[in-house]
C-alpha cells in the first residue's frame, strides 16, 4: 500500500487537502458580535411631552353700555399702558331708571366696592407672603453653602419664593379689575337718559393692565352690546408653560420638580420648575385614534427673562421632566440585556469567549440602562446578542 502510495503522490495530496479542509470547515467558527464598553457617565431619566406657553392672566375687554363703538385702531401686538384709552363707546340714549332699577345700580356699585376692597386686602395679603418667602429663601441660602440644611429644602423654599411671587402678581392684577369692574358699574349708574335733552358723552373703554393686544374682537364702527367682547390684552413677560401628560406618568411628577424646555427656537434648553399638578384629568384621542386619560401639568420659567423674551402666547415647546439624575453611574446599552434565572443578564467578551453574567439593574430610560452589579466599568458587552452566541462560545468583534 505504502508503494502504491509512493507511486501517485499527487493522489496522496490531493486526499490530504480534502481531508485539511474537511477538518477546517467543520470546526467551530466563532460568532461575529458588537461589543460596548460598559463605561460611567451621568443619567437622566425624564419624561418627555409636547407643551405649549400661555399667559398667566389675560383679560378680555367686553363693552360697558349698549352704544356705538368706534373703528379700532389698534392691532394685535400693540403695546398698551394701564389706564390707557383703548376705544370709545358712544352709548344709546336709554329710558329713565325708575327708583327699583336706580337701587339695583347703586347696590352694584356699592358690591364692586366692596370687591375691590376685598381684592385689595388679599393682594396685601399676598405680598406679606411673597415677603416672607423671600426673607426665608435669603435666609436659608447662607445655611445651603455651609451644608446645613438639604438641596431639597432649599428647592422647596425657592419653589415656595416662585409661588408667592406669582400670587402677588396675579392679586395685584385682581385689584386692578376690581377697580375696573367697579369703574362699569359706576358708568351704568352715570350714563343713563334723564331729563335733560343734552348728547350723551363717549364712554372711555380703559385697559386695566399694562401689557400688549393678544386679540382684537372686531374692527369695524358699529354697535355693540353690553358685555360684547372688544379686545383681549395680556402681559407677554408673565408666561407660563402647559403640557398634558397621561396621567400614569403625572402620579411620578411632584410639585417642585425641574423642568428642562427644549426645542423651543432657541440654542440652549430652557430651565423651569412645576408649579401645579392638576388634580382633574381629561380624555384626549391620541394620533392613533386611542382614548388616553391625560392631566395639565403647569410649570414656570426659572431662566432669566432675557433668554426667553422672544417666546409668546401659545408657543410650542418639548419639555422634559428629570425625575432622577446622577453624574458618575455604571451603565450599558438596554439592548445588551436579555431575560434570564427570572432576572436580567449579560455577555461579556473574556479572552475571545462569551461568559454570561447575571447582572442587578437599577434605573432605566429605554435606551440605557443602570448596572448594579455584575458588569465593572471597562468590560466589553455584546450589544444585540443573537440565539447563535452561547455562554463561553467563541466570538470575534464585529
């Protein structure tokens, strides 16, 4: 055999070649794989939804009297100060108010009095909060730089500093449409036809605050009747931002919490905090066509004015809710991890093998995830591990 062998050496290699390359395609090949390096960088889990701004307090300006108003000349975005002038009203002759219709008149004016105190007496009321919060806010800054009192508490008292703030601003413009309203009753009971055959005068048509034209009812001279909206004013600067959330998301968001808005025209995100937490939820129909149980969620600009001036009434934001955040946390990619012993695991790549690692998961954001225990920082991860990769398999990087 061995001489027959010798005399056809070609054969010989030729069987020895099928035999090689039998041998090398029906050993294990290594599976290819992407890996990750599981590394330490900050997390932030967050809520994200589309919101939209509005003004805080907005009036609408209705007519005093029956009458003729004349042309507006005003446009939206014209700048107003309060007390001014807006339009005139020349109001209808009417009949003669007999003594009950006379009494009803006074009795209304001595109401709008009577609110207008009212109204005071809680702006007074609000400002001595606002004042109090600002004095404890002062008081507790020094305390935060020493390290005697939490980040939380002095959050909440600059939360609390915010609120009053704005109670005050919005009694102050409480008192002024008292005033206002006080000013209408008083018109009522002045301009009505009595025995004298004079013309009546044009009734001033004032704006009770100081601020801009958000909405012009009606251009055009012609009547209107009593209570007829006319105009719509507002103050741009006191904004605030409302976004819907469901409802299963608003139960994790608190009173307090920061707020980022972004990709509201500007370059840099804006800062804010959550206000009110509505405690009413509404049904909405998704773009899915699905009923959705959804809640207002109203926060307040913490950045300064000047970064958000040109942002205006019903403006489109994307506001983010941080609801946890950490700087320095072990993390790998979410799809790195598979289900496994009724917990979670992951492939870590040793020497050119796949050694399978059950690791404990801590906060989640849908695309990375936080690594307890298990995985140490520098360690590659096979990111989208396939059926094909088994423990202590050979791979190779993709």
């Amino acid at each position: 055999m061995r001489i027959a062998l010798r005399q056809h050496p070609v054969i010989t290699a030729i069987a020895v070649l099928i035999i090689v390359l039998l041998a090398w395609g029906f050993r294990a090949q290594p599976v290819l794989v992407e890996t990750i390096v599981a590394k330490r960088a900050p997390l932030t889990i967050t809520i994200e939804e589309e919101g939209r701004t509005r003004i805080i307090d907005r009036y609408i300006i209705s007519a005093p009297v029956d009458g003729v108003a004349c042309r507006m000349h005003l446009k939206v975005g014209d700048d107003v100060e309060q007390g001014q002038v807006l339009l005139g009203i020349t109001p209808l002759e009417s009949e003669v108010l007999d003594p009950r219709s006379r009494a009803q008149a006074q009795a209304k004016v001595s109401a709008a009095k009577s609110t207008l105190r009212a109204a005071e007496e809680k702006a007074r009321a609000a400002g001595a909060a606002a004042k109090l919060a600002d004095n404890e806010l002062k008081r507790l800054s020094p305390l935060l730089d020493k390290g005697l009192i939490s980040r939380e508490a002095f959050d909440k008292a600059t939360t609390e500093a915010q609120t009053s703030s704005a109670n005050k601003r919005s009694a102050d413009f409480n008192v002024e449409v008292a005033r206002y309203e006080l000013q209408a009753a008083q018109t009522v009971l002045e301009y009505t036809a009595g025995s004298d055959s004079e013309p009546a005068e044009r009734v001033p048509v004032l704006s009770p605050i100081t601020g801009k034209i958000l909405k012009v009812k009606r251009q055009c001279k012609g009547p209107v009747r009593t209570g007829e909206a006319l105009l719509e004013v507002g103050d741009p600067s006191a904004l605030e931002v409302e976004v819907d959330v469901l409802s299963a998301d608003a139960v994790k968001i608190k009173q307090g919490m920061k707020v980022l808005f972004d990709r509201w025209g500007g370059e840099q995100p804006l800062q804010g905090v959550v206000r009110i937490i509505e405690p009413v939820g509404f049904t909405k129909i998704s773009a899915l066509g699905v009923e959705e149980q959804r809640v207002l969620i109203i926060s307040d600009f913490t950045s300064p004015h000047d970064l958000w001036q040109r942002i205006g009434d019903g403006y489109r934001v994307e506001a983010q809710f941080i609801l946890w955040q950490q700087d320095n946390v072990l993390q790998v990619p979410a799809s790195s991890l598979f289900r496994y012993n009724n917990g979670w695991a992951v492939f870590v790549v040793e020497d050119g093998h796949a050694q399978r690692r059950e690791v404990s998961i801590g906060q989640r954001n849908g695309l990375i995830a936080q690594v307890l225990e298990g995985v140490k920082a520098g360690e590659a991860v096979i990111n989208h591990p396939s059926d094909n990769v088994e423990h202590e398999g050979k791979v190779t990087q993709r």
